[in-house]
C-alpha cells in the first residue's frame, strides 16, 4: 500500500484539481485513473526476476497515461473546452507555442516533476506482500485493472467518438422532424446561374459584445456605422460544433455540420476531411464554381492548417492562399500577417478580380482577434482600458475594425462595386481569452453578421447558426440553383426552428444523413433482418422498420410498405393490412414485406405466392421484382 497510494496520489491530482474548480468533474477519470494505478503498482512488483525491466516498464504506462492526461488539461486551461477529435484538427505544435507557450512550457515542467516522483515510488518503495503473491492472481488483476482504464479513460475520448456513431438511417420523417432535410441534389446534379460579386469577411472571434457602444464606447465604430447602412443580422450564433474556425467556415460553405467522422486529425496526417462523408453534397464554393464564379480565399496562416487546402480544393475553389508562403515580408510577432497586411492584400486581389470580366467571390479570414490575447503590432491602435490584459485583447479588436473600415472605404472606389455584396460575419464565439471576465456577464451572445449592397437594410432578428449562412448568402447574391442545403436556411425566409436543437440525436441523425451520401461503387442486393430489430439492410446501411417514435418488428398477417425518397431510401414505413390507394403510394417506387399467407398476396393478383414463406418485393410503375424465403435472413433481392 506505501507504494500504491502515492501512485494513486500522482494519478489523480488533475481530477481533484478539475473537481475543486469545476465542481462537476465527471467520475469516469477518476476511474480511469485508479484502474491504471492499479495496472502501474501491479506490473512493477509483476515478477522477482528483471525487476528494472518490469518497473521501467510500469513507469512507461504511468508516463505514457500521464503525459495524454496533461494534454487534455492544459487544452481545458486554455481553451476552456475538452479535448475532441475535431479539435486535434487544428492541432499544430509551432501555433500551440505561438498562442499558448507559457502554458504548454508549466504544463511540462509539471509532467516532469510528476514523473521523477512516479519513478522513485515505482523503483525505491517495495512491496513485500505483492511480490509473493501468486504471478497467476496478479496477472488476471493486471487484465482487469487495464481493461477497466481502457474502458473509462476520457483521455482516448477523441478517438472513440469516431467508433461510438450508430450508422442506421431512418425514414425521411424522422429527419425532417429534427430539421434535416433529404431534397438536395448531389454535385453531379447541380446546376446554377450566376448574381452579384461576393466577398465574405470571416471576422476572428468578433462577436456582438464588442459592438455594445454604451460599455465599450469607439471600440468598434466602423463595424458600427456599416451595420447601420446595410442589413444586419443580429440572432445568429455558433453552429453544431462550429466552434473553431476551420469547423465555422465549413459549416458556413456546407450548410451543415462538421462531423468527427469526417477529420483526419493532423495528429496522425496532414489534417483535412475525409470524402467518404458527406462529399457527394454541394457547396456554397461549388454552387458559385458551377454558375461560373472566379473564387479566391485568402488567410495569413498556412492553408495546411487543419486541412483547409484540402477542402477548398474538393470544393472547387479557384486559388486558396496563405499570406506567410507568398512571399511577402510577414509582420514581426504574427500569425502569418497582420490584419492591415491582409486586407491590403484582398484589397489587390480584389482589383484583379473585377477586371476579370467575370462573376468573382473572394473570401478572408482576419487573424488578429485570435484568443487568447490578440496580436498587436506597431501601427496598433490601442484602447483606452484600465485592465492590462483586457486592454490588450480590445485594442487588437479596435484595430481590426479600423482596417475593415479601411478596406470596405477602398472597395466603395471600384467601378464593380454597386455590383458586389459584402459579407462581415463572426467566425466563431470568443472563448478562454483575455477578456473572459467582460463576456461572462454578458447575455444574448450573438455573432456580428452585416451585409452591404444586397438591395436590403435594417435587422433581421431571425435565430439563425453559421450553418444558415449558404442558403442566406446565395439568396443575398441573387444566384439560382436547385439544391437545397440538408441543415441551413435562407435567414430572409421561413425557417424550421428544429434546425437548431443541437442535441445528440440530431448529431447521429446527421451523421447518417452523411453516411448515405457515402456512394458505392454499384448498388447492393436488398436483404432484410431481424436482429436485433426488424430492417432492410443494402448498401452497407441499415434502416430500421421505424413508426410512431420507435422500431416495430413485422407480424405474419399485416403488410409493410416502404415508400422510397429520390434517392431510393425509405421515405416512411407503413404497416397494416391495407391497399396501396390507402397509402397513397399507388405511383411511387416503394418496397414491401409481408407473409405470403398474409396481406402481401394482395399485390400479387397474377402470381400465387408460395404459401409459409415471407416476400420482400419492389415496385416501380409496371416494374415488379420479388423474392420469398421461409426464413427471412434468408431474402436477397437485386434491384
């Protein structure tokens, strides 16, 4: 025990720090961590032969666990968020020093002291009674003691929320209800015709608060004054997940979510998405490539971050470019640029653009508002503030400001001007700044969304998210397309306040909605299950047999049909022993499942079905195709 108790001591100091400031530290770490307690106390007294070798193993796993645990805690400290896959897509060694060194540096030093401890206990304090006990006894509590660490460790959280998603797709009512829509079209489909010119300001992490004139007077009057000349959106706020901004700006372009499904985490590649989901869909970038758009998106930070190149390339953006690999000389203590350096370099952009004889849309994103302090430079403009930090953070803000102001005054000289709707939205909430303590009291957060040259003016207090913002801004522009984006909607129109329950099961149902743009190859054979629940399965998907909120299994008297939606998915599931004219789908493509005994002979009124056996069959207009088995695991149908 002299052993084990500092051990579990060293293990669980980050739970007992969580739970004295947080006062809701979840239990599962402090499982974990005693599990692997255990694991560490008990491989290091695992045998009386090569005990280094055993113990320096021990200190490895008690290092190893350690070392992950730290990371997530210091991620917290900084962020004031839990480490998730999504955000191990922005993870970035060079940027983590950059923003968050002296924590990073504490945060090691710490572990390091941890560990000189951990190795003494584990290498200078022995325990006779372990040691003679039996290896045989040890071992299973070893197994134990792992699988239960495994089991409850938060620390390897981010990885399994890419193994916890239930694939099942469901019936075209159960989305509609949870505000997704299955009416889009996919890129092959697309079409559109091209409006207005478009630039998009992606504004780092400026939100409302700052726009609050009466509690930070001449912070912002620029932003100020435009929003008063065009049209304002004021109820907008952070998208599903949108809380980064590569996660925001994807949102925005999508009109959904970003998924952890979707990351390959720079951690282990370069970063990006995966096209397996959801790549099929069209995009804000794709509907304006189609309807002819020149597209260039400027930024100060390598576009390899958090894979951003990768995305625009998929969506057909024409030229994505970083300021700090284009030559120019970079300003001293930024992150790639300035926001004076950016703007002036969209400013050119944006000259060579509107001489280009085509529809354009230019897209950039600011960088000096980045928490945790902001970035300020020698030409800054600094805010009057008492609190030193606090000052720091609004002058980056007023600065920032200042150059919008600069740059929207330079675009009002180009003859395309009149012709060209501009775009100034938050990317993303601020959080864990130096500011914290200004925006803790304050209520009704809301991102800052102003629009100049739409033809529109004053406010729009629709609720609304940054998934909103490609069907709003494709309206704005006036471009004509046929898709209908699954999640975001046209702020100027009517909405489904559904959209934005943000609950677990509307990530799932996102989530499968995803998976089913997923094509394969060629479609797949038609089977049906009853295990654990009554489904079709083809495609490598499953669909419940899904009515009135829950799953239902099929009994031998009744019929089920199943109508199908334009992309040959389950539209609904009715059951019952009716005719097609009472189900109102006496035209459609649907599918149907019944004993032959039963209803479904009704269908059949040429063909004798072969008695005691299910039939699963297809119908198209005068198109039939059936299959019958006794067993029904057994029913495979080509379609």
């Amino acid at each position: 025990m002299k052993k084990l108790l500092p051990i579990l001591v060293l293990m669980n100091v980050s739970w007992i720090v969580r739970l004295f400031f947080e006062k809701n530290s979840d239990c599962d770490e402090l499982v974990a961590a005693t599990a692997i307690s255990f694991f560490v106390f008990l491989l290091s007294e695992i045998s009386p032969w090569r005990k280094n070798v055993w113990r320096s193993l021990a200190l490895f796993f008690f290092g190893f666990y350690l070392f992950f645990q730290f990371c997530c805690d210091v991620y917290l400290v900084v962020t004031g968020k839990e480490l998730d896959f999504q955000m191990l897509n922005n993870f970035d060694v060079r940027v983590g020093f950059l923003l968050f060194g002296k924590w990073i540096v504490g945060g090691l030093l710490l572990y390091v002291v941890f560990l000189l401890l951990a190795g003494i206990c584990i290498f200078f304090i022995h325990d006779e009674k372990l040691e003679k006990q039996s290896i045989k006894i040890k071992l299973i509590f070893l197994a134990v003691s792992l699988g239960t660490a495994l089991y409850f460790t938060p620390v390897f959280s981010p990885f399994m929320q890419k193994i916890e998603r239930n694939p099942d797709i469901y019936p075209e009512i159960v989305f509609r209800n949870a505000g997704i829509k299955l009416s889009g079209v996919t890129k092959k489909e697309v079409s559109a015709v091209p409006g207005k010119n478009l630039v998009v300001i992606f504004m780092e992490s400026i939100e409302n608060t700052f726009m609050d004139s009466k509690r930070f007077p001449g912070l912002t009057p620029h932003l100020e004054a435009l929003a008063e000349e065009g049209l304002s959106f004021t109820n907008i706020s952070n998208g599903l997940n949108a809380d980064d901004t590569f996660s925001a700006q994807y949102s925005v372009f999508m009109g959904l979510p970003i998924l952890p499904e979707q990351i390959i985490s720079s951690v282990l590649w370069m970063g990006g998405l995966q096209d397996r989901y959801g790549g099929n869909l069209p995009s804000l970038p794709f509907i304006l490539h189609k309807a002819g758009y020149q597209q260039i998106f400027l930024q100060g930070p390598s576009m390899k971050f958090a894979g951003m190149n990768l995305f625009l390339q998929r969506e057909k953006v024409d030229s994505a470019c970083s300021y700090e690999s284009s030559g120019n000389a970079l300003e001293s203590g930024s992150w790639g640029c300035s926001d004076r350096q950016l703007f002036e370099w969209s400013a050119a952009h944006f000259e060579k653009l509107s001489s280009s004889g085509k529809p354009f849309a230019l897209y950039l994103t600011t960088i000096d508002t980045h928490l945790p302090s902001g970035f300020l430079h020698k030409d800054s403009e600094i805010y009057p503030w008492e609190n030193e930090k606090e000052r720091h953070y609004l002058s980056a803000v007023r600065t920032t400001d200042r150059e919008i102001g600069k740059f929207i005054a330079r675009l009002r000289k180009s003859k395309e001007w009149k012709n060209t709707v501009v775009v100034m939205m938050t990317d993303h909430f601020l959080h864990s700044s130096n500011v914290d303590s200004l925006l803790a009291g304050t209520r009704n957060r809301r991102h800052v969304g102003i629009v100049l040259n739409s033809g529109f003016s004053g406010v729009v207090k629709t609720p609304g998210a940054t998934s909103d913002w490609a069907p709003t801004l494709l309206s704005l522009i006036h471009v004509k397309h046929n898709h209908t984006f699954p999640l975001g909607e046209n702020l100027l129109g009517k909405t489904n306040p559904a959209r934005l329950a943000m609950t677990p099961r509307q990530k799932n149902l996102i989530f499968c909605f995803l998976a089913k743009h997923e094509a394969p190859a060629e479609k797949t054979a038609i089977t049906v299950t009853d295990e654990p629940y009554w489904a079709l399965k083809y495609n490598g998907r499953t669909f419940p047999f899904y009515k009135d909120g829950g799953t239902y299994s099929q009994d031998k008297n009744n019929i089920t049909f199943i109508p199908l939606n334009m992309n040959r998915e389950p539209e609904s599931f009715i059951p019952g022993n009716r005719r097609l004219t009472d189900c109102g789908i006496a035209n459609k493509e649907f599918l149907a499942v019944g004993y032959t005994n039963g209803s479904i002979q009704k269908l059949f009124e040429d063909v004798k079905l072969p008695p005691d056996q299910w039939c699963l069959a297809y119908f198209a207009g005068e198109e039939r195709k059936y299959v019958c088995a006794a067993d029904i695991r057994n029913l495979k149908l080509n379609w």
